[in-house]
C-alpha cells in the first residue's frame, strides 16, 4: 500500500535571537557563528511556549492543509528530544491538545533523526492497513536544554516545530534508510535528568542538565554516516544520484552540508538552507525546511527527493521520496 505526505505545517516562536544579540551576552561573534555554521539567526520559544504547545501549531496547520479535521487523524507519532515531561510522551498531551480521537499516541527518541524514524514507524503501520491517516510532529524546545554559558553550543540550536499528515493512497515515500550506533552516546548527550543520573544539587551544580557536545566528532562521523546512507538508499532503489531533485538535510550546520555535497558530487543549489534563519531545530528541521519549499513553490509533484539527518545517539538515516502535491490528489 503507498502512503505520501498530504499535508504540512509549521510553526516557529516569534522571538528571533541573532548572532548580535548573543554576542551581547557571552563570548562569541557574529562573524565566529556565520564562518563556522552559516546561522545568523535563531527562533527562541516564549515562556509558557513548549514542545506540545509549538507541535500544536504545526499540526493544525497540517491537518487544514491535508483537507482533513481531527476526527480523522487515527494515530499520532511525536518526535522530540525536548519533550514536556519525561512521562507522560508528548504525544499524549498533544493528542487531547488537539481534540483528537482517542487513537494511540507515542514518543519517538532519535533526537535529530527523529523526523526519519517516525517517517518509517508510520509509513508502515499505515502500509500495515490498521490506519488510514496518521500525524508526524517533530517538534523541539532546545533552548530548555542549552547551556547559556556554554558558547560552543548555545550558539547552534533553535527552537521550532514541523508536522505532516501522512495517509494511504498516492505513492509517494519510497523507502526509508535508518541506522544508529550507540558506542559513544556521550558525544553528544545530556547527562543529568533521566534514570542513571537524577537531579540532585551537585548535578544541577554541574550544569549535567544541559546539552553536551563534542562537535569537531559530530562533524565527521555525520558527514560520513550521511554519504553512505544517501549511496546506500539510491542504490537499493537503482535510482541515479543525477535523478534527484533535491537533497533535503537536517539543518544542523552550512558547512556539514557544504561537505556531503561536494562528496557526492552534488551542485549546492540541491541542498535547501534554512539553518541561517531557524539554527538547528533537531527533530522539527526536514518539515521546518520542507514547508518552505512547498510554500516557494521549489517542491513539484514527480520530483525524487531525498531526506537524510544525523543525530544523537549517534542515529541516522535516509528518506526517498516521489513528490506529491496533495491539491492535486482526488
Ligand atoms: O544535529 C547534529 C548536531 N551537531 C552538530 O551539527 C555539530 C557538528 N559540529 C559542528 O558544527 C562544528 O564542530 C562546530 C560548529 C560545533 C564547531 O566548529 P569547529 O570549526 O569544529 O570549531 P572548534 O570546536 O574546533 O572550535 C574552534 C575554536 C575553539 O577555540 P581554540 O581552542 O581554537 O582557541 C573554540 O573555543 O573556536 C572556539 N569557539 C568559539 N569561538 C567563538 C567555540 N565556540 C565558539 C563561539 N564563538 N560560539
């Protein structure tokens, strides 16, 4: 059975932070932060504004621009690091936030492969016949977990939400690609907070209750895992690189997808940027991105597109896609 992505939408704080503004408060530039990531702005969620609260947003928008209404949303998949509480998921506070049905709700955690990973749990339990019409939402409140003292991080993420609904009926998502490797979870971690180290003052002390990150590490094994993937799924599928419309990647740094072009012989102007405008909004950057190029018009019915994101974990993976336009679907 074929599912396809009828509808998108996004939504992002109104609070824009620029590389000025940070440079104001800790020890950084605004010529550091474009040189070495091409961001130069970030969203920053208001307070009493969360992940439910922002996948809310997102989600509403994608249900109208699907044609449906809540009532026919029969399952809910959220992708978030950043999720409301420990337990209960997000996806459950979402579920009532929204009025859906009682219909199963859940959490994915693979950080900034999470929109992947719930692209692939989803497509197949639609594929599976039990559903008709489910509901991804990335969404992300990274800055709840920065360090604001740490400018080797605090400087790259910002905060958003993405949400597509995805239902049988067109093709439209080919295959998907995931991987992880979990030997070195601490390159990119946050230590305190869950069940091997719970708050306590000296954690909190520690600032364990934050975002750490190795990202010289980061850098290379994503650029890597990210190549081998995007090979991996064009070969499975006997698709030619040249076929591909556009590369869409999570926007976590101009210069890693700087990188995975030019290692795959692929002209820029393939790769859509965002990351200037949003930073690195983790699960929340593919619909982030996406939703742009529908709205711009770069996305056309028929297009081969490919996903690809990287992420704690370490996890990774690959999305081909056939592109659908859903005004134009019966
Ligand atoms: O979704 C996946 C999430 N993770 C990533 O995408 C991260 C991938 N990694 C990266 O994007 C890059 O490694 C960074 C942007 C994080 C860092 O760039 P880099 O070119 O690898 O810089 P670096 O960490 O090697 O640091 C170079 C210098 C250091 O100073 P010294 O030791 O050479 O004197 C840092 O202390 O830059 C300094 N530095 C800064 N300076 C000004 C680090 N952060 C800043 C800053 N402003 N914000």
């Amino acid at each position: 059975m074929n599912v396809y992505i009828r509808g998108i939408g996004t939504y992002l704080p109104e609070k824009i932070v620029s590389n000025h503004d940070l440079a104001k408060q800790i020890d950084t530039s605004d010529e550091w932060i474009w040189s070495r990531t091409g961001i130069r702005e970030r969203r920053i969620a208001a307070e009493g504004e969360h992940a439910s609260t922002m996948g809310k947003r997102a989600a509403e928008e994608a249900i109208r621009n699907a044609g449906l209404s809540p009532d026919d949303i029969d399952l809910l998949v959220v992708a978030t690091m950043t999720p409301d509480f420990l337990f209960p998921s997000t996806a459950a506070v979402l579920q009532a936030q929204l009025g859906l049905r009682n219909v199963p709700a859940f959490d994915i955690s693979a950080a900034c492969s999470g929109f992947l990973y719930g692209l692939e749990v989803t497509r197949h339990l639609l594929q599976s016949g039990t559903y008709r019409n489910a509901l991804l939402v990335g969404t992300e409140k990274l800055s709840s977990v920065l360090d604001w003292q740490d400018r080797s991080t605090c400087v790259l993420f910002g905060d958003g939400a993405g949400a597509v609904v995805l239902s049988q009926g067109a093709t439209g998502i080919i295959d998907v690609l995931l991987a992880a490797d979990g030997s070195n979870p601490d390159i990119l971690y946050m230590p305190g907070g869950g069940s091997r180290m719970p708050a306590t003052e000296a954690s909190v002390a520690h600032r364990d209750h934050f975002l750490k990150m190795n990202g010289r590490e980061v850098f290379k094994v994503a650029v890597r895992a990210m190549e081998q993937s995007i090979r991996d799924i064009l070969d499975r599928n006997s698709i030619n690189i040249n076929d591909i419309r556009y590369f869409i990647a999570h926007q976590a740094n101009y210069r890693i997808l700087d990188a995975l072009a030019q290692r795959l012989s692929v002209p820029m102007e393939k790769f859509p940027v965002n990351v200037d405008r949003v930073g690195n909004t983790s699960a929340a950057s593919i619909p982030l991105i996406m939703k742009e190029m529908v709205d711009d018009g770069r996305l056309k019915s028929g297009d081969n597109v490919v996903l690809v994101a990287f992420g704690a974990g370490l996890t990774w993976g690959t999305s081909l896609l056939k592109w659908k336009d859903s005004r134009e679907m019966p």
